[in-house]
C-alpha cells in the first residue's frame, strides 16, 4: 500500500476539510485516518490525514504536492506530505546519564519507535559499548571551551551525512548554539525534569529530596534558542511521598523522563505533532 501523511496549518475558515477531501477523492485516495483542530485563541486550523493511494496509480508524491498546491493557495495553507513508508532519520545525543539513551534504543530495537537510528553522538566516552551493543556507530566528539564551534561543525556533518530528519537530545547537558536552534527549529526534541516547584542547576533531585516535594516530573519539548522554553510535546508527573529516598526519588523521575520522551519521539516520528507558535497540536 502506498500511504501517506498530510498535515496542514492555515487560518481558520470554512471549506478547508471540504477542499481537502474532495482533492483526495479527486486522486483516487483513500482516508485511513483525519483528525482536526481549530484553536480559537490564535484563529489556526490544524489537520492531519492519513490515506492511501490506489497501488495502480501513477501519481508521484512530487505530482501529489504539485496538484495540492492549487488546493493551498486559496487558504494560506502551510502543508507537508510525508511518505508513510519511509522512517525519519534520528540522530541521538547523549552526556552522562544513559537512562533515555537505554529506554530508546531498546524501543527502537524492538520496533516500538518508528525510526531508523543511525548514529549516537556524546561529548563523554561512557555509552560507546551500549552503542556497540545495538550496532549504531557512536562518535565522541568532546566539548573544548576553546573549540566548541568545531564541535558543532562535526555535529551538521554527522546531521547532513547520515540524511538525519530528528535529533534527540536523551539527557545531552550541553547547549546548542543559536544558529543550530534555528536551522533545526521543529526538529530537536529535548527532555527535562520539571518539579513542581521547579528545581534548577546541579542535582534536582536532591533538591526536590530537600524540599519534600509530592510530585516530580518530566517535559519533552522543541528545542529553541531560549534554553527549556521551546513548544513542550508531551509531560507527565509522578506521585511521591516523604517516604522515598533521595535516590528512590532519582530512579523514579528518570522512570518519567523515559516515558515522556518516548512518546515525544513517537509522535514526531508518526507526524502528529503541528507547530502553533509558542504550542504545539499534538494528533493522537
């Protein structure tokens, strides 16, 4: 079967799913699966559609997009088609926490995570053999105040050589720069702990600990040039109490972090996840 993925982004009127199903059955295609949204606040329609193409049709994805484009126009619509078949590219990052690192390739592994992983890069050496051992080259690329710009450099080379559509920032403690913020604005997901309150700066956990907090909790989010104020995808919380230890409290928040990220990853992979400004509109 030949499916694809269409969503779309454009001010809210009237006629848009319309116009958009009449050029799909004008195709020849058929609607697997359509979810829709109309944010009130900011006057946004958001849609996403799943369907077939008939396996003895001729049309191209480049010809798809070429006859939609006339559909487009008249709504200010901004569009992407992605190929159902073909599996984003995602290159993951990591330091020296490897609880994320772990979780996803074992999701990937097991066919979990609809994405191909074809490199790990880390500014720590602690993670190559857990690379070796799901086959995924791993490059260590060291971090130099000095020389931070070539580190970067190293990093679009990986990104533009291995054709990379996604990178995963699974606990990678370094910021990056705003130049690659931009360039890669929609595709870097990062992860977070986020308590309430919000605990900042070396061991958050601990601090937490200190404060007898009730809940912890973890936001995967779009990365941007402001450092943990990028569009969040996904979060969730945990519920703990005074009787865990500091590192009980450690284990389960990173339990959460894995979760969270996970799903984030999914979806962006699925192509349910639409930019709104600030926000996302996350299809589930």
């Amino acid at each position: 079967m030949r499916d694809y993925i269409l969503t779309i982004s454009c001010p809210d009127t009237t006629g848009i799913v319309y116009n958009v199903s009449k050029f799909l059955f004008d195709q020849q295609c058929n609607i697997l699966d359509s979810a829709q949204f109309g944010d009130e606040s900011t006057n946004l329609f958001f849609l996403r559609v799943h369907f077939s193409l008939p396996l003895e049709s001729n049309l191209t994805e480049v010809e798809l997009q070429t006859n939609f484009a006339k559909v487009a126009e008249p709504f200010a619509m901004k569009y992407q088609f992605f190929d159902a078949r073909v599996k984003p590219r995602v290159l993951l990052m990591v330091s020296k926490f490897g609880h994320c690192l772990n979780d996803l390739l074992f999701r990937w592994k097991s066919g979990q995570l609809p994405c191909e992983i074809p490199a790990i890069v880390s500014n720590h050496q602690d993670f190559a053999l857990l690379a070796a051992s799901y086959g995924v080259p791993f490059y260590h690329l060291p971090v130099k105040a000095e020389a931070k710009e070539l580190q970067e450099t190293q990093i679009r080379q990986i990104i533009e050589r291995e054709k990379i559509d996604l990178v995963v920032l699974a606990r990678y403690m370094q910021i990056l720069s705003p130049e690659l913020c931009r360039d890669m604005l929609g595709r870097v997901i990062n992860i977070h702990h986020s308590f309430l309150p919000s605990f900042k700066g070396a061991k958050p956990y601990q601090q937490a600990f200190d404060r007898g907090v009730k809940l912890i909790g973890a936001t995967a989010h779009y990365v941007t040039s402001d450092l943990d104020e990028g569009p969040i995808i996904e979060q969730d919380v945990a519920r703990v109490d005074h009787s865990l230890t500091p590192e009980e409290l450690t284990a389960r928040g990173r339990d959460t972090e894995c979760m969270v990220l996970a799903r984030a990853v999914k979806w962006h992979c699925e192509h349910r996840v639409v930019l709104n400004g600030s926000k996302t509109v996350v299809f589930q």
